[in-house]
C-alpha cells in the first residue's frame, strides 16, 4: 500500500488491476453471485415460459409473459392494495413518528430509556408479529375484541372493508419506530441559529414548527419516507401469516402474489415477470425523487 | 428485501433449471437392477408427512414394519401442510431425491404424476397379488390416484366431507340431521340463539370455501365438471346453491366468521358455541374424546351425511418420487401399510379409513369407534367427489375459492363471482393441455 504507487508500479502476477479494484474483488464476486446473477437469471425466465409442473418445456416466448400480467386483473388488484397499504401505513408513520421524535427531543429525562422501550416492536420478527395480531385481532379469542365489546363496540378487524387497513396498522405498529429514529436524528442535528432568531422575534411553537422544523427536515423526512415506503411495499408476512389475501382479494399484495404464481400455480416464469414489472417501477420512482432532491441540494 | 425476495426465488428456479435440463427423459425410467442389488444392505428411507394425527399413527406402526423388515429404516419428517408441497417440490427437482417417501395431497396429483415427478405404481400393485386385494380401496379414492391409466398413488387416509351436529341440541327440537339444502337451512336457522350459531362455517377464500360450498353445490345437483372434464360451474345450481350458502352464512353462522377455516370452526363447535359444522369425518371421534378437545361436550356429537348425499372427497396418497434410488423398499413399505391386515391395524388406533374391508370389520367396529361411524364414513366415501382432479387442480381450486369468498364477502354478486369462476377455471385447465 505504501509504495505501490510513488514508486510507479511494482507488477506481479493477477495484480494487474488497481489497487482499489484489487480490494473491491472479493466483495464483487460475492455480490455478483448472490445478487446480480440471480436478478438476471429471473429477468431472463422471464421471458420464457417455464413451469415447475411441466419440465419439458423451456423456450423463448418474448414479452408473452408480460402480456399476460398486463392482462391480468389480479395483477391490478394486487398493485391497488399494495398501494393503499403503502400509502396507509407510512402516512401514519410519518404523522406519528414526527410526534414522537418531537416528543422525545423536548423530553429532559429517561431520553435513552423511552427511546430503548419505543423501539422494540422493529426486534421482532415479522411473522411472528403477523401471528401476533392475527390472535390479538382475533374474533374468537382475541383481546382486543374481547376489550372493545365491554364497551359495547364490536369490529370484525377482518372483514372485506377493514382487513387491508388492519394490515397497514400492523405495520405502523411495528415500523414506527423506524421513523422515529431517523426523524430524531434529524431533528438533533438542526442548526440552533433559526430557531434563536424566531424565538427573538415572537413566533409562535407552531409557527416555528411549520415554517422551520418541517421545511428544515424534508430532505430527512423524504429518505425516511423513502425508504418505508419501498420497504412496506415488500409486505408478505402479514398477508401471509393473517388474510392469505382474503377475504375475496382485499388483502392480496404484490409479494404474496408473486409467491402464490411462482409457487403455488408453479408459473416461475409469470412470477418473474410480475416482480420485474415492480423492478422497473421502483427504479423509476427512486430515479425521479433522487433526481428531483439532488437538484434542489444544489440550488 | 425486495432483492433478497428475488434471490430466494430465482435461487429455487436456479436448480429448477440446471434439472430440467439435466434431467429431461429420464424422469420415470430408473434402472431396478441397482435397488435390487442393494437389497442386502440396510437402507434409511427419508420420508415426509404431514403434522397430524394420522401422522403419527403411521410413525408408531414403523416398529412393527422393522421387526418384519430389520434392514430397512424409515425416518419420518413431519410438518405443517404450507410446508411440504414446497418441500416435495423441490425434492423433485434435486439430482437425487431428499425424500425417497412422499405423501400427495389430492389436488397435486394430476400435476406430480403428468410432470413425470412420481413413479407409476400398476405393476407392483398387480404383482402384490389377490392378498393385497387394490380393489378393496374405496373407488373415489382410487380414483384420484390414478391418472392417464397409470396408478401414481396408493390412498393413505381420507378425509371427505360429513355433517358433525349436536345430536342433544337436534333431540330437544325433534330434528333429524337435515338431508337437503332447504333443511340444512332451516335446522341452521332454528338452532341460532343467544351466543350459539347453527352453523360454523369455513368461507375463508381459498379451498376451505370451495370445499364447503362444493357440498353445496352438490346438493342442489351442480357439478364442478361434467365427465369429459369440462367446467361446468356456470349453472343455475351453483347460482342456487352460493345463494344459499351466503343466506345461511348472514343468518346462522357466527359472527364476524368471514376468514373462519378449519380451526376455528372447530374451537366454535367444540365450545360449544355451534350446533353445526361441515368437517371431515374424523373430526367425530377426536369430538367424542373424554378428555378431548369438546371438555364436557364429548359423545354429545353425530356424524352425517352431508345434506344431499354427495360430498367432497379429500385424501392423502402414499407415493414413490422417480428420482428416488431406493424404488424397491420404498415400495416395501408402501405395501406393507396399506395391506388389509395393516389397515386394519392403523384404522383401529385411529387412523382414518381408506379400504372397506377394514371399514366392515368387527373387530375394528369393536375397538374403534362403533359400527354406526364406519358405516356413515362407508357411505360417505362411496358418493363423494374431490373438488379438481384435472391438470393444475391446485389453481383452480384456488381461483374458484377466491371469487367464491368475494360474493360471501359482497364484493362481486353471485352471478358475476360464479360467471367469472367458470371463465377463470376453465381457462386455467384448458391453457395446460
């Protein structure tokens, strides 16, 4: 390291490359097998028409299977619920997690201690939270049911109507404190100085919070967004653990979806196309917002 | 995650591929010299089940099977339904097969054995000879493992579709158990009071509805599919009977009971807050258990036909994957189980029933669950129908149950839900011919 370039290049064999490609090397083997061949390998079955039940046959079909999730009202139906469960669940987040962040930036002691207990739900895992609700929401054996019926209510959590917003509150509940956590960091390295000046000139906690707090914020607020959003839009384990996407479709999301073609009906080659078609989708919607925040960095 | 979905997937199709292409051809075509040679030697069959009951009576039999057998072991994997056919599946794609026993579930059958994945069985069966006696299996459960004329399964226990009631609750309003729809209604309606429902159901989307409903369908004279195999769900009976199906749900089915499959149809009954449910037969002596699940409920429970006397047939097969070495001891075992004498044997510790001899079998009444509920599960067995037994039944059944469940549910109206099913349907058998 020390003298392989002031020294102009000592060569040996197979360190022909540079020195940071040379570093890099391993790491690149390991993410081209693990993940780039496997996401090509799907983008190229793709285009065939393989099924598991069905082992003689393998050709090259174009977008014949692209046509067909195209065609599919299902696929639109998944891509409808998937959205509002998106859009239901980390809208909550974002309003709940600013609260909370705000919260605890104000609070003098047990900071440390309430943000410890505040972030619990993300340890656990999934499934085992989609069980979790899934006896808690229960009907039949649930407490929460159980508790809402002294006061006289009674709410099938499951029913056609409800159960996607069940499921998205699923999620507010165990991803909340996500947000809260990348929302406090931001809130703990805003600039001291425009808040000094507002309070020198009267304004109001409100007026502070709205026109300093949240526009100082939104490059973190859009990222943590960001990130929940694609994230949410991967749920399988509630679906799959609570509705199985019932009652009728209500609950059926892209992921189950994929895994429903490609395991359940054998369609390898469908599923893939299914999930490319959220590939493409997502890399457009990243492009346009990073694009989008780099440009406003830069003005 | 999303990536690492994508990977999981393409991970499984990865070895899919490398095997399809290696092994295109030689699918069914083993060489039996090669077991045969092993036959001194001790051999571990590896075999996968379900986690239930049956299960398990199986497992406790293998001590018997090696007094008989000393050099070949079985070891058995048991677990949960969502995980086997995932599990099989992926043993059939392998170069050699994890599993070397398998059980099939009746909707993969069709499937499995056009794709090549399961050895056919015919030749063994005829040569196990008159003792072996294939034909005293119940003929709807033969039915199912046949396929192409080839035997792909030997019926390992079955589970159609009865009517368990309260007889105490039908007695103290001077019912008898209902044998048609309008019946089933009424007695339904009639047992609805306070917190019990008259009748648990199972509408969760999915095949727990369409295996409900297709009793429906059957009583009110519709079929799934005619005999040439075409779908034939588009008919005034099956409009009637999900009419039906959803008046009944609205007035005698618990609660909020939308998503309700197996489970908690069960705890609903057993609990005793429903006189009714449409379960499978076995589900009778586990009710009448003294120290069962039903508490002081037990031996209050009758088991029926369901009303109109057809009903949907389910069953497990015992089966031989192709890619298995050990074809000869694999099938040992096959044929020891499902012989006369060990039916017998596995039926009397509880086992659900498969051959009729075992069914007409004094002894077995005797020891087992009393002549009354052999001759019902007899009866059952002999007028029932399984919900797909075409190519890619597993989809079928799945997409019919989902409409299904969005006209209980009141997001499409009858007409459309069991318009779109017969469309969905019968594109899903017809695109895999």
């Amino acid at each position: 390291m020390r003298k392989n370039k002031s020294s102009g290049g000592r060569r040996s064999v197979s360190l022909s490359l540079p020195y940071e490609w040379r570093m890099l090397l391993p790491l690149l083997i390991v993410m081209v097998a693990i993940l780039a061949y496997p996401l090509l390998y799907s983008f190229w079955i793709s285009f065939r028409n393989i099924e598991i039940t069905k082992p003689h046959q393998n050709q090259f079909v174009g977008l014949v299977q692209y046509a067909k999730v195209w065609q599919d009202p299902a696929y639109w139906n998944v891509l409808k619920n998937t959205f509002g469960f998106v859009c239901m669940a980390v809208s909550m987040e974002l309003v709940l997690g600013m609260i909370l962040a705000l919260c605890l930036k104000n609070m003098k002691r047990y900071r440390n201690v309430t943000r410890a207990i505040l972030l619990t739900p993300m340890f656990i895992t999934p499934i085992a939270v989609g069980l979790m609700f899934r006896y808690l929401l229960s009907t039949q054996l649930g407490l929460v049911p159980a508790l809402l019926h002294l006061f006289g209510i009674s709410i099938d959590f499951f029913s056609a109507n409800m159960a996607l917003f069940s499921l998205s509150m699923i999620d507010v509940w165990q991803w909340t404190p996500f947000m809260l956590l990348m929302l406090l960091a931001g809130l703990e390295n805003l600039p001291e100085e425009p808040y000094e000046a507002a309070r020198v000139d009267g304004a109001g906690s409100w007026y502070i919070l709205t026109r300093i707090t949240i526009p100082l914020m939104s490059p973190v607020m859009i990222v943590a967004v960001l990130i929940r959003a694609l994230d949410a839009m991967k749920v399988f384990e509630y679906v799959y653990a609570i509705t199985r996407g019932g009652p009728g479709t209500a609950t059926e999301t892209l992921q189950y979806y994929v895994y429903k073609t490609g395991f359940g009906y054998y369609n390898l080659s469908k599923a893939s196309a299914v999930a490319w078609t959220v590939v493409i989708f997502v890399m457009i919607v990243l492009i346009l917002i990073l694009w989008r925040s780099t440009r406003g960095e830069q003005r | 995650m999303m990536k690492s979905g994508f990977a999981r997937m393409t991970g499984v199709v990865s070895v899919a591929a490398v095997l399809l292409s290696g092994c295109t051809g030689a699918g069914g075509n083993e060489k039996q010299g090669a077991s045969a040679g092993n036959a001194g030697q001790k051999v571990t069959l590896k075999a996968i089940m379900e986690q239930v009951p049956d299960s398990d009576i199986v497992k406790k039999m293998v001590a018997d099977f090696n007094k008989e057998n000393p050099n070949i072991d079985v070891n058995i994997e048991m677990l949960p339904y969502d995980q086997i056919r995932d599990k099989i599946v992926t043993s059939f794609l392998a170069p050699s097969a994890t599993y070397d026993l398998i059980v099939v579930d009746n909707p993969w059958m069709n499937d499995f054995a056009s794709a090549g994945y399961l050895e056919p069985l015919e030749e063994r069966v005829k040569a196990a000879g008159a003792d072996y006696n294939y034909q005293d299996f119940s003929a709807p459960l033969r039915g199912i493992g046949e396929v192409n004329g080839h035997t792909y399964g030997i019926p390992f226990y079955n589970y159609a579709l009865g009517l368990i009631y309260r007889k105490d609750l039908f007695e103290k309003q001077g019912l008898k158990p209902p044998s048609t729809l309008a019946e089933l209604r009424q007695d339904a309606k009639l047992l609805t009071t306070g917190d019990q429902a008259g009748l648990a159901m199972q509408p969760q989307r999915g095949y727990k509805i369409f295996e409900e409903w297709a009793n429906w369908l059957y009583a009110a004279g519709g079929a799934i599919q005619d005999n040439a195999g075409k779908i034939t769900l588009n008919s005034p009976q099956a409009r009637e009977a999900l009419t039906q199906y959803i008046q009944t749900y609205k007035e005698s089915a618990p609660k909020d009971s939308l998503n309700w499959g197996f489970d908690e149809a069960l705890r609903a009954v057993s609990g005793g807050k429903a006189a009714m449910m449409l379960s499978y037969n076995w589900m009778l002596p586990a009710l009448n258990d003294k120290g069962g699940q039903a508490g002081d409920l037990a031996g209050k429970f009758g088991l029926a036909e369901v009303p109109g006397g057809k009903s949907v047939l389910g069953a497990w097969y015992w089966s031989i994957p192709a890619n298995t070495k050990n074809k000869e001891q694999v099938w040992s075992f096959i044929k020891w189980i499902t012989s006369p004498q060990h039916e017998k044997q596995r039926v009397i510790a509880g086992g659900a029933p498969v051959r009729n001899s075992a069914m007409d079998d004094s002894e077995v009444q005797q020891k087992g669950f009393g002549v009354e509920y052999y001759k019902t599960v007899k009866a059952i067995l002999k007028n029932a129908a399984p919900l797909g037994n075409s190519l890619n039944a597993e989809e079928m059944v799945q997409t019919v149950g989902t409409e299904l469940s969005q006209a209980v549910s009141g997001q499409k109206s009858v007409d459309q839900a069991i318009a779109d099913a017969d469309k969905e349907a019968k594109d899903i058998i017809n695109a895999k011919k």
